[in-house]
C-alpha cells in the first residue's frame, strides 16, 4: 500500500450524536470512508495519519436514500463508514492531527 492511496482512504470523520457517545464510552471513532477502501488499508491509513495503534475495524455501506425535489426524485449518494476501535490508551485529537 503507497501513502499517496493511504491519504485518500479517509474522507471526513462522521460527527454525530451516536459517534460522540462511541468515541466517549467504547474509544471507537466513525469516519466516511472511500468505496473502494478494505479493512486492511483503513487501518493502515489510520495508523498512519494519526500515529495511533488501532485494534479492530468495522466497516458499514449506508444505501442512500430516494428524495423527492418538486416533481423529479433524486437519491442521495451511497455512504461506506468506517468504525475504528482503539487500542487502550490511545486517543485522536483532531485538533492536532492537521
């Protein structure tokens, strides 16, 4: 794996009210991810960027959702998220981490 893949790998990280309480009680962060990401580059991107030790990656593919607009219907683009759970100990400040 290159680090010029790696760098593309992670999108955003997911900012929620279900996240938040992940990343408080479990040390697990949720971040968008791209398609065509495996577990094993996710990790390995994470590690990377973060300079963390990740312990297990779990990944979900969100279908998006059929909307109306007027008379047409649109539909929201599919989203693939990424849990990662962290080793004891570890922590990612995102304040830093730019």
């Amino acid at each position: 794996m290159n680090n010029q893949r790696l760098m593309k790998i992670l999108l955003a990280p997911v900012v929620s009210e279900k996240s938040t309480m992940l990343a408080d009680n479990h040390s697990q962060i949720a971040f968008k991810v791209s398609s065509t990401a495996t577990k094993q580059e996710i990790k390995a991107a994470v590690e990377l960027l973060f300079k963390v030790e990740v312990e297990s990656v779990r990944v979900l593919n969100q279908a998006g959702k059929q909307k109306r607009f007027g008379k047409s219907i649109g539909r929201r683009s599919d989203v693939r998220k990424a849990y990662i759970a962290l080793k004891d100990g570890q922590e990612i400040n995102f304040s830093e981490a730019a």
